[in-house]
C-alpha cells in the first residue's frame, strides 16, 4: 500500500504515454517515409504476385522507421554488451 495515491497515476502515466507516442510515430513512419529511388513509386503501384482470393503483393521500397528501430537496436545491444563488461555489472 502507497501513502501517495496519486504515485500510482503517475507510474502509470509514465509507461503509458511514451508507449502511445511510440506506437503513433512508428505508425506514421511506417505510412510515409520509405527510401526513394529512381523506381520508387513504381514499384509501389507495379504487381509482382496474384494469390488467391484476390490478394495482390506489391515490392514497395523499405520503411524508413524499420531501417532506424533496427539500427537503434543493435546499436543498443552492442553498447549494452559493451558497458556491461567494461563497468563489470553483475547481472
């Protein structure tokens, strides 16, 4: 039990509203950026597959976001390796 009531709201706050900013960045990163190239936009319209049902597949180029979230995560887990070593965490 909290003597502070309202300590329990922000905890909450504090989880809660990073993630939703996330989640309403990478959903915009993931509708508009993308890497552009001479054959960009072609390829985004251009059908490659047809599946059943009338599924269609499109080679659209790369999400930008992706490329980004990917990059962070190696970055983090390589200097999170690295500190953990050099600082001799014990975990």
């Amino acid at each position: 039990m909290r003597f502070f009531h309202l300590l329990n709201f922000q905890h909450v706050m504090l989880y809660l509203f990073p993630t939703l900013v996330f989640m309403v960045v990478f959903g915009v990163g993931l509708a508009y950026q993308h890497f552009s190239g001479k054959d960009a936009e072609a390829r985004k319209e251009r059908i490659t597959y047809r599946f059943a049902g009338g599924i269609e597949d499109r080679d659209a180029p790369f999400p930008l976001i992706m490329v980004l979230i990917i990059a962070g995560t190696v970055a983090w887990a390589f200097c999170y390796i690295l500190f953990t070593g050099i600082l001799e965490v014990k975990i």
